[in-house]
C-alpha cells in the first residue's frame, strides 16, 4: 500500500516546526532531523520528521551475521527508514555502556514529514496527510524553558589522567602502531532530571548546526547539534565531509575573529590531521568505488559555527550499480574522523584506553529514501540522556598525533563542549 501524500501551505516556518516538534514528542519513537538553513552543499532537505514506527531492524550488540540481517531487512523495505548506528557497531566494545541504545536501529516511520520554509509535505499510513495537518496545527508549540535544576557534570578521568592517555598514545605512534588517534571522553551527571526536547531547543539556539537532530527511541535520547556529515548518496555519487581541525570564534571583533580563521586554514597541525582522515575515506571509498572514480572535492574548507570554526573537506566517488547500503556501511565505518589510521589498529587501542563504551556518540543518525538514497550525520557537540536512569553524558574528544600537545588538546575538548553547556544554563 503507498503512503498517502499532501502538501500545505504554512504561515510561521518557526512555530510550525515547534509545533511538529510537540506533537513528534508524544511518540515512542521519532527521528528529527534540521539543517539550520546552512547551504552545506549537497542541501537535500531543510528538516525531515518521522514518527511511529511500523517495522524496526534492531541489534542490541553486532554479530558476525548482522550485515546480512541488515541488507535483508533493507530488502524488504524500500521505503523511508530512519535510524542510527552506534560507533560500536561492527566491533563490538567490553567497556560500560552509560546510556544504552543499540547498537543498530532503523524504524520504517508511520508518517514522514518534510518542513520547507513556506510548505509542509506529509506522507503517511494509518492517518490522512489532512488529519495530521489539522492536529500538528493545533498543538502548542515546544518551549525552550529553562531547566529547574542546572546538571553538575563530572568528568570520567581527571585532566592529568587525560594528559597522561594522550601521552601514552603518542608512545604508540612513535613505535608506528598508528599515526592518527581520535580520543574521547566523557563528561556525566547522575540524577539529571531533564526535559530532553526543551533541552534540544535551547541547544539548537545556543548551536545551530547542519546536522542536527532529535533522536528518540523509548528511554533513549539524543540531543544533537552536529556540524558534520558521514556519507551521503545520490544515484551512484557518494560523499563524504570529514572535518579535522577546530578553532574558536570571537565573536566580537571581526578583524580578530577573521584571524582565528586564518590562523586554522595555515595551521600545519590541523592540515595535517584533515589530510590523514582525507587519505583515510579516499581508501575507504576505494575499496567499494569505480576505480579512478575517488576525488577530493575540496581540502581544508573553512566553515564557521557559533563557537568554532572548522577545516571540513569533501571527497566523492562513483559507487556501482549494484553497491548496496551494508556494503557501504562496512567498507566506511566507522568514519575516519572519529577513528584514526590505520582504522583497525585505532579501534583496538581506543577500547584499551577510553573509558566507557562511545555508543550513538561518534555513530551517525539519517535517513534512507525510497530507492536507496540516504544522508547521515556524524553524532559530535551532542547530550545524551536515559529518562529511565536519569543518566546525562556528553563526550568529546580530538584527532591526536605525535605532534599534539596534550594540555591544548583538554583546552580545545572543552571549546567543542561550550554550546552544550549553554544549554544547560
């Protein structure tokens, strides 16, 4: 049965998002997902909701069989799916998981929404695209409100002891175990009592992002405000947008902040750091591409957010006809901008020295669309909350290298967390 499918016009593009968003919440499950009205190109879709699910894929941990699982499941549903995979997923972690989403999820939503700035489109099973509109029109726009009690976060390792880790892989890359780490940590509060969707509002203001996202499947939350993209396809072109390299913002002189700007597109370290991850997805995308086909699109674009500036580059490659999602998915991830190289050693020795299980953090949130196209997130500058164990964390984390100076590296961990903090206040 085909989804019924209407459009409609809208008067106020803000409320009505607010509202869709109010409404999106009374579900076990939805997926929201906001570009900000930033102009990253490829720019598919302003915002995309999906709400209640009608089938799921669901891997609480990943076994060998899991990727034939998935393509099977992709098979049987060549409609919108929705969903994420944890950082874990494929290599499977011993560390405590704090929050608990699966390793794997995709949802075929009952109804999928598509906001523009002046048009509302609506396809659904179940109800009218008429009957959805009449009721997210009625509902009360979500509110950014102030939290009644300002979570106190506790660090999961002291700065000396972060020090210390960073020191210990740079012993690591002088033997040439790896060249590039990223390393991350995590920063919690117990008892948080904490209204996720006003919470994701107040972040949403304090960073809006490209890739943003308010993600939820039972207890499980996700409050992301994402700069960046995984892997994105259309037809046979795929994409991919890795940043390495951040730099703070002063907002209030432009000559200077102009500087900071230029001071990160001439850094030796950040350019070094974005063209190992570059290499790294270019072998990435080989390993699956037309051979000849991989091009780096553009190295070290400066792109500014509200706290940070950014060195993004983009890399494309023509897949073959018959590539599937899940060959994809395994020859890309997880992606090299929260890995390192070389991929397999990384892995092996991010799990030796981080602390707790990374999970949906450093995973990707999107979408797929009927006839296989997608577009998924890097979840980065992100909460993460179980309502049921009121437990709060958000992580963050950098690309080391030889050269890193580990007291600068805990400086910069801190610049990423300042728009969730803002949030928070």
């Amino acid at each position: 049965m085909p989804r019924e499918q209407a459009s409609f016009p809208i008067n106020d593009f803000d409320v009505f998002k607010r509202q869709m968003l109010n409404w999106a919440n009374r579900f076990n499950i939805c997926c929201f997902l906001d570009n900000h009205n930033y102009t990253h190109t490829p720019n598919r879709y302003q915002c995309l909701l999906a709400v209640d699910a009608i089938d799921t894929f669901r891997v609480p941990v990943s076994n060998p069989g899991t990727m034939q699982a998935l393509q099977q499941f992709l098979q049987q549903h060549n409609d919108w799916l929705f969903g994420h995979f944890n950082f874990d997923f494929g290599h499977p972690s011993h560390l405590p998981d704090t929050i608990g989403f699966p390793d794997a999820f995709l949802f075929q939503p009952a109804t999928v929404i598509e906001l523009q700035q002046h048009t509302v489109h609506i396809s659904c099973y179940h109800h009218t695209p008429e009957q959805v509109f009449r009721v997210i029109s009625a509902e009360t726009p979500a509110s950014a409100q102030s939290p009644a009690i300002t979570p106190a976060f506790t660090p999961r390792i002291s700065q000396a002891d972060y020090i210390a880790k960073i020191q210990a892989l740079q012993k690591h890359i002088l033997r040439g175990d790896c060249y590039e780490i990223n390393f991350c940590q995590e920063f919690y509060a117990a008892s948080a009592q904490l209204n996720p969707l006003a919470t994701y509002l107040r972040l949403a203001a304090a960073s809006p992002a490209p890739f943003a996202a308010y993600y939820k499947t039972g207890e499980h939350h996700l409050l992301c405000a994402s700069p960046e993209r995984y892997v994105y396809r259309e037809a046979q072109t795929l994409l991919s947008q890795p940043i390495k390299g951040t730099a703070r913002r002063d907002t209030t002189n432009v000559h200077a902040d102009e500087l900071l700007r230029q001071q990160l597109f001439n850094s030796s370290k950040d350019r070094s750091e974005n063209v190992m991850v570059v290499d790294l997805v270019r072998n990435d995308f080989s390993r699956l591409c037309l051979p000849g086909s991989v091009h780096v699109q553009e190295l070290f674009g400066v792109y500014s957010f509200p706290q940070v500036h950014q060195l993004i580059s983009t890399i494309t490659g023509t897949l073959p006809s018959q590539a599937t999602f899940a060959a994809i998915l395994e020859a890309t991830f997880p992606m090299g901008s929260m890995t390192g190289a070389p991929k397999q050693k990384v892995l092996e020795l991010t799990s030796r020295y981080e602390t707790v299980k990374r999970g949906i953090y450093s995973g990707t949130v999107g979408y797929i669309k009927p006839g296989g196209d997608f577009d998924f997130n890097v979840v980065i500058r992100s909460l993460l909350y179980n309502a049921q164990t009121q437990y709060l964390s958000y992580l963050v984390g950098g690309g080391i290298t030889f050269y890193s100076d580990a007291a600068k590296e805990y400086e910069e961990c801190l610049l990423k967390a300042a728009g969730i903090k803002k949030a928070l206040l």
